[in-house]
C-alpha cells in the first residue's frame, strides 16, 4: 500500500514526520493525535509519547490565531482526516 496515495495523506504524512521529530503542534501531528486510536487500530505506527492531550481544542485555537476562516477550515481538516482513516482501514481489510 502506498500512502502517499490515500486520501488526507498530505496532512497525515507530513504529521508523522513531525512527531518523529518532537514536534507536535503541527497541524498533522494535531489531527494524528485526534484520530490516534484508529489510525493505531488500523496499522499506523507513529510516536504516541509525544501525542499532546486535547488535539481539537489545540488545532482549533492555532487555526483561529492564523486563519480568518478557522470552523470551515478545521471542518475541512477533520473530513480530510475522515478520509485518510477509512481508506487505511479499507486497505487493511484487503
């Protein structure tokens, strides 16, 4: 399986790459936090020691300090998420 091919794959991708690095208040490293337990059940193996508690909370207060469109927006990262969890777990069924 190739994920750079799922859909969502340019958010989550880049997110574990920045938990890998210590870095996690990235806009991915937020929403692999939101969705740890499923992306956990579904495969993905990433550093959950550096999850940070209340991911929703943090990525929507970050999007509303740098973005004039933070609800449409957050919405829209959490659909993309959505995305990228039911194509993982699609493809683990395979």
């Amino acid at each position: 399986m190739e994920w750079q091919e799922l859909p969502g794959a340019e958010l989550i991708l880049p997110g574990l790459k920045d938990l890998q690095n210590g870095n996690s208040e990235t806009v991915g490293a937020l929403l692999i936090a939101i969705a740890s337990k499923r992306l956990t059940e579904a495969g993905l193996i990433f550093y959950r020691s550096h999850l940070i508690a209340e991911p929703e909370l943090t990525l929507y207060d970050r999007l509303q300090n740098e973005r004039d469109d933070a609800y449409p927006y957050y919405n829209a990262l959490l659909s993309s998420l959505n995305s990228f969890c039911n194509a993982l777990e699609l493809a683990k069924a395979d």
